[in-house]
C-alpha cells in the first residue's frame, strides 16, 4: 500500500494513510479478495478494495483542504 499511496500523492491524489494503517487486516483481506483466480473459478469481489481505496481517497482530501484551508 506504501507504493499505491505515493504513486497516487505523486498524481496530486492524497491517500489517508492512516486509514489503511488502522485496518491493515481488512486492507490485506481486500487485496486477496481482488484478486482471487483460481483453477476452478474467477472468486474476484474487487468492491471491498474498492470501498477502502475510495474512503482513503475521500479523506485524505478532507485533511488536505483542512490544512490548505487554514494556511489562507
């Protein structure tokens, strides 16, 4: 998640990483969980992945504009 979260800053995306670090459990489970393909099917739930990424994206802005917003 460290490389996901800088290429994305890199990009002008900020990742609460935070976020990803109090859930680490569920991070990883997310992960296998998109990606599970094996010989006896295509078991992929990208949505847990998704959920987590799109919350971590949501507040990382909220703490960017809180810390842009106070510097005007």
């Amino acid at each position: 998640m460290t490389f996901i979260c800088q290429f994305a800053e890199s990009k002008g995306l900020p990742l609460d990483r935070v976020l990803f670090e109090q859930n680490a459990t569920y991070v990883r489970s997310a992960l296998v969980a998109a990606s599970a393909i094996f010989r006896d099917g295509d078991f992929r739930k990208p949505e847990y992945l998704i959920r987590i990424v799109a919350n971590a994206l949501e507040q990382g802005a909220k703490k960017t504009f809180a810390i842009d917003g106070n510097k005007e």
